[in-house]
C-alpha cells in the first residue's frame, strides 16, 4: 500500500496496527484522500489471512478534530458545475454519491468480517468519532484532554459518516437526541456511562488494550448486524416510543424555532432511520446529509464559524512584518467586574498578572474572583486544587503601580469616564518601560481620544473584552488613529494566548459590536413604548435566532450602564445623538424605580432568589398604550430585529470601522449571538441578496423610520448585484 496519511504495521500476534498521522498538519483532518486508505487499509486487513484484525489510532496527540469541511464546501462547487454543464439530475445523484462516501467506507469497515478496534487519545470528534464508532471496539484514553464528540450541528451540519444511526442504536432515543443536538465534546468516564465507548485506560495502554480484544477474540460484528438485535428505546411505534417522539419534536421546535435545517434533519434521521436495518438506515442519513450541505445555513455556517473563525484565530490580521511577541508579564488596571475577569483569564493562560486597583483591598477582591471562579472548575471536576495554587500565585494585587514597570502590556479596565482613564494613563505612563504596549479595555469611548492623553499614541490599542469575561470568546481590538503596528501585533499575540477570537476594527464610538448590540436593544425599547407585549417582544427576539430578547440582553449589560452611555453620548455630541424615547425609559427604570438589571435582581425581569426570572409585572403601566397581540405580525417584529443589526453591521463597512466581512459575521455571532444559522450580520445580508435586503428595509423605513435608512455602500452593492465577501475579494486581488 502507498500509503500518505497512515502508517501500518502487523505484529507477531498477527494484530495490524494503522497509526494516523497527516503530514504537515498539527491535526489530523478527514480528506479525501483519507477516505481512500482508511479503505485500502480495510481491503488490506481483509485480503491477508494471517492478520487477525486492526486497531486504528493517532500518531498526535489528537486522534483527529474530524472531516475538512472545504473538502464539502468543494462538493457544492462541484454539484454547481455538473449542475451547468450536465443538468440537476445527474449533478444531484454524483453530489449524492460522493457525499455519502466515508458513510459507505466506515460500513464496509464495520463489516468486513474482521475485528477493528479504535484506541483514541485527544479530540476524537465528528467524523473521527463516526470513524470511531464503525470500529468494533472503542478505548479511550483518560488523559483529561481526551474528549469525543459529534459537534456538527455547531457549524450547521449534522453526523452524516453514520453517526446519527450508530448513537440512536447505543443509546436510548432521548439521550442520543440530546447528544446529537447539543453537539458537546463528552469526557472520557462520561463517553463510557454512556455506552459511546468500551474501555478507558491510560494513554500509554490504550494500543495493547485495543490489540488484548482482538487478541482474546473480539467480536468483527457490531451489535446491531446481531440477528434480532433490539434498540435501546425499543421500537419508534410502540408505547415507550410515543413518550419519546412527540415531547422530542416539540423541544425541537422550542430549542430551534425551526431555523436550523440540520436539527431538523437530525430527527428526521433517527426516527426514521430506526424503522429500518442498519443499511436503509444509513441511506436515509445520507440523503438528509446531501440535502443539508446544499442549504444556504449549512453554508453560511461553515464559512463564518469554522473557515472565518479558523483564519482569525490563526492571526489572519496580525501585521505580518512584526516579529512574534514573547508576552511574559501582563499589568491590569481596575480590579472590578472586567478587570478581575482578565486578570482570572490572563493568568490561566500561564502569564504573570499585575491587578492594580485603588487600595490593596480592593485588588485582592478582584484576585477572590479569580480563586471563586478556579474553586468553581475544581467543584465541577475540571481543575484541581494544584492549578487553583498556581494560577492565584501568578497574580499580584496591588494597591501601587510603580509593580506595574516590567510589564509587557498593561490593560486599564477602569470606569467609562475620560477623564478617570486619563487619571490612569499617566500614572501608567509614569512607571512603564518604553517598550509596554498599553491597552484601554473601554467599551464605546473612541480610542483615537484616549489616546491623546498618552505620550507615546502608537503604542496605544483597544483591548475590547465581552462581559463575562471568561466566557465570552471574542475581543474586539481597536485601531486608534496612531496605534502602530507593534502595538496591534501585540495585543493579537496576547488574545490568542488567552484563548479568545479576535477581530480588528477601526475606531468609532462603540466601535462595532456594541453598535450592533445596541440598536438591537433599542429596537426592543422602541417596541415596548409602542405598545408591543413585553413577552412578544422577547419571543421575537428568540425566534430570529438570537440568545435572548433584547430586554433580557439589557439587563444582562447593566441598565445603568446604558443610561450613563446615553447620558455620556448626549453630553459629547448633543441631544439628537441619543433617542429621547430610549433614555426617559431608562430614567424611569433606573432612577424612579431603582431596577438596573440582573445585577440588582431588578430590570426589566424580575430575579427571585431560586426561582426563574420573570418579566416584571410593572413593564405594563410604563406602556403608554397596549397593542392586541393579534393585530401584530410577528414575521415583521422578527425582522425589525435583525435587519436594524444587519444594517448598522453594513454601516461599520461603509465608514471603515469593519475592513473584513469574516470579522463582522465572526463578532456578530461570537459578540452578541446573532443568529447563527444565518452565518453573521453581513452573511445575513449576503446570502439574502443585497437587493432583496434592500428591498426590506426600504419596507421597514417606510413604517417605522429612519433608523432603517439604507447607507450608500449597501444600496450600490443592490444595484451592482455585489456580496460584502464579494467586494473584499476584489479588494485583495
């Protein structure tokens, strides 16, 4: 065999042994040409009488994060060119067929007649896991780095290398949906409880604990090839299966609003997939999984969050002429809420911390965030009390900034005033070395204004974290008028040491994801002095695809930080920068009523204690007049939701603040969670199609105002028939 991807190898037991190993790759990916030696191995296995079976394993330290996804991108452009040259049917059945071929490998694999068995250690996910799960036998290491998985819901797939079948037939039918949905990455003791896996056993043992199986005669027939072989949850029509079915449908739609194809898709498969032997099953799977790698979902999806995402984390914006940063010793400055949240990640990342605040005190309360949040990891069985230690004895808190001087970046993460973070550049100025690169964590003030407080503006950058912190992926990197390039490249180096996405922006007030953010709460407000249902309101928020409705998302971000930012925007820039609307709402909210969100209990929800929040009551006497719910087309509430996103997204592009597509659909999905399945704000537009998204706003205009006025670059980009990704291809040609 001329084999590139893998090495193989027979022992003296008679036990092959084929070690994955892509070169020039950190990771090992399902391509095509994969495909073909996974089935030259098995053709191998089979053809020679002296080898009793195979264990297939990872020569790095993953077993593999599972299939390239440009090798799907490609079969759509290939079904598109049949598709011209040849016609829909022939194009349809060729995409059919070469879609569903590592489906067709893994099943002649799994019954080949001879034992295989998978010995993984490191990420096993997607179609790795599905190579996995054709095995006959499955150990895992326990290393705690290990994880398994089918995650391909994330990127707006589904397990189409016969995941959907194999799982359904290991577990019971709720449990293997919810799997499926959630597309979770599962511990190694949670993998074996679950009947996903054989054995766990230490990294150094799992090969002689997959060759002992085949060595002690281990089964080449999967059990559901077993004549009479029964599913976990029984038959779909059956008593047990009508307590399953129904309820599964209806979270489906609850959990989805059926804007997402591949769930849809998902139990589809399963259930009918279970009426069926193996094989019909597997052939359902497949002609779902063709249909869902058309959809414009699947699309939009993979680009944003696997390719886009991808390009970012690996530094596609980092100037390429500066040299890598070696980033040893971070200062943050303000030890609150923000600033304990980056000290906590900053420190996890293996780098010292300088948390400064105004009193020791105070410092050490930021550093007891960090030890609550560890303790947390710990409780939950994901750290132990070691790396609690460590990661407290990286941070300093301190009370004088003189610790600040052999800093490589300081972070200032103080409250949203210019004149207290220009208090704070001078004294930060005053001790540092001329090599620190300085970063202001502010939210919505312009950079280029900060900045001129500071003597040296072109070691001056944003650092824009999301709240909180150590779960929020993504950070906003803000470009002042001078920032220099050093600057930029160092605060990328240090967002990818902390594990975080970054995207690049351009200075502007709000820069862009809060821009976004805050037209679609403003939307929410201007609904709620229409008269529009509270409840409604949030349901259309949740039903257009985003994570809460927008009155919730306020109350998560503080109302009184929205009414500060209002009354900051205002006193800069006059009265017509901010709605009057908006702002007598939140001084009503805040000031007569003392609700400020979830961080005082009390917003527009209500917070009991060990009960689910509530929409508070009072929300009604504050509507100056009730709409009949209906009378309300919820198809236009949802829209109003998302385009007064999309559009302000294509007025960041217009103004230059956003110079790449990726990282607006990228920071709009990591940053405020729009809706996903649309691919981000400008791919939402995209994949519309400019003219048809004109078409609506223009509609949206006329009813409701000028916050939904069309700018120039999007109503030339109708007219011309352009893409946002198209222009950015021109641009870099």
């Amino acid at each position: 065999m001329n084999l590139q991807n893998f090495r193989f190898e027979t022992d003296a037991d008679g036990v092959a042994l084929a070690v994955w190993d892509c070169p020039g790759r950190s990771m090992n990916v399902i391509t095509q040409a994969v495909i073909d030696e996974i089935e030259a191995i098995v053709d191998a296995v089979v053809a020679d009488p002296a080898v009793k079976g195979c264990v297939i394993t990872s020569g790095k330290d993953n077993f593999s994060g599972g299939a390239d996804l440009t090798m799907l991108q490609g079969l759509g452009l290939e079904y598109e060119k049949l598709k011209r040259e040849q016609g829909e049917e022939p194009a349809m059945r060729h995409f059919f067929e070469a879609s569903r071929r590592l489906s067709l490998v893994f099943r002649k694999l799994e019954t080949c007649g001879k034992p295989f068995a998978a010995a993984v250690s490191g990420l096993c996910l997607g179609g790795a896991f599905e190579l996995a799960l054709s095995c006959h036998h499955r150990v895992v290491s326990a290393d705690p780095k290990t994880r398994v998985g089918l995650p391909e819901i994330k990127v707006g797939l589904f397990p189409g290398g016969g995941g959907t079948q194999r799982v359904a037939r290991l577990m019971q039918t709720g449990d293997a949906l919810q799997m499926l949905f959630k597309g979770e990455q599962i511990r190694p003791a949670m993998a074996r409880s679950m009947g996903l896996v054989h054995e766990v056993a230490g990294k150094d043992e799992i090969v002689a604990k997959a060759k002992a199986w085949i060595l002690a005669g281990g089964s080449a027939v999967a059990p559901w090839d077993v004549p009479k072989f029964k599913a976990p949850s029984g038959k779909v029509y059956s008593p047990a299966g009508m307590m399953i079915w129904p309820p599964a449908n209806a979270i489906y739609r609850r959990e989805t609003h059926d804007n997402y194809p591949a769930a849809k898709a998902i139990l589809a498969s399963v259930y009918e997939g279970l009426q069926l032997p193996m094989d019909l099953g597997l052939k359902v799977e497949s002609r779902y999984f063709a249909m869902i790698l058309r959809t414009k979902e699947a699309a939009a999806m993979i680009r944003t969050l696997f390719i886009s995402m991808g390009e970012l984390n690996k530094g596609a914006r980092r100037p390429k002429d500066v040299p890598a940063t070696s980033l040893r010793k971070v200062g943050v400055v303000g030890a609150g809420f923000m600033g304990a949240g980056v000290a906590y990640v900053t420190a996890n990342a293996g780098l010292e911390v300088v948390l400064v605040d105004q009193s020791t005190e105070a410092a050490e309360k930021g550093k007891a965030y960090a030890h609550a949040l560890i303790t947390g990891q710990i409780n939950k069985g994901r750290a132990k009390t070691a790396d609690r230690d460590a990661l407290l004895a990286r941070i300093q808190a301190s009370a004088d900034y003189a610790d600040l001087a052999d800093c490589d970046l300081v972070i200032e993460a103080v409250f949203e005033d210019p004149k207290v973070k220009a208090e704070v550049i001078a004294k930060v100025e005053a001790v540092i070395g001329p090599d620190t690169i300085f970063a202001s964590n502010t939210s919505t003030l312009p950079i280029s204004g900060l900045a001129k407080a500071s003597s040296r503006p072109e070691a001056f950058v944003g650092i824009h974290f999301f709240s909180p912190v150590e779960k929020m992926m993504l950070v906003e990197i803000i470009k002042g008028e001078a920032t220099g390039d050093r600057a930029l490249a160092t605060a990328l180096d240090y967002v990818r040491t902390v594990k975080k996405t970054p995207i690049v922006v351009n200075d502007a007030r709000g820069f862009f994801a809060n821009r976004c953010v805050g037209a679609y709460i403003l939307e929410g407000h201007k609904m709620l002095n229409e008269g529009v249902p509270p409840a409604m309101i949030e349901n259309a928020g949740k039903m257009a695809g985003m994570p809460v409705g927008p009155l919730s998302l306020n109350d998560e971000v503080a109302l009184d930080l929205g009414l500060k930012i209002a009354k900051a925007t205002e006193a800069q820039l006059g009265p017509d920068a901010v709605d009057p609307a908006q702002k007598a709402l939140l001084v009503e909210l805040v000031e007569n009523q003392g609700r400020l969100g979830r961080k005082n209990r009390k917003g527009f929800y209500d917070y009991p204690e060990g009960a689910p929040k509530r929409l508070w009551p009072g929300l009604k006497d504050l509507q100056p007049t009730h709409l009949d719910p209906d009378t309300l087309d919820i198809a236009e509430l949802k829209h109003r939701l998302l385009v007064v996103q999309a559009l302000e997204a294509a007025r960041t592009v217009g103004e230059g603040v956003i110079t790449d597509p990726r990282e607006a659909d990228v920071g709009s999905i990591l940053g405020f969670g729009f809706a996903p399945f649309t691919g981000g704000a400008l791919s939402y537009i995209d994949f519309m199609g400019a003219k048809d998204f004109v078409a609506l706003a223009e509609g949206l205009e006329a009813k409701h105002g000028p916050r939904f006025a069309v700018p120039d670059n999007l109503r030339a980009m109708a007219e011309s028939g352009g893409t946002f990704y198209g222009e950015a291809a021109k641009q870099a040609a």
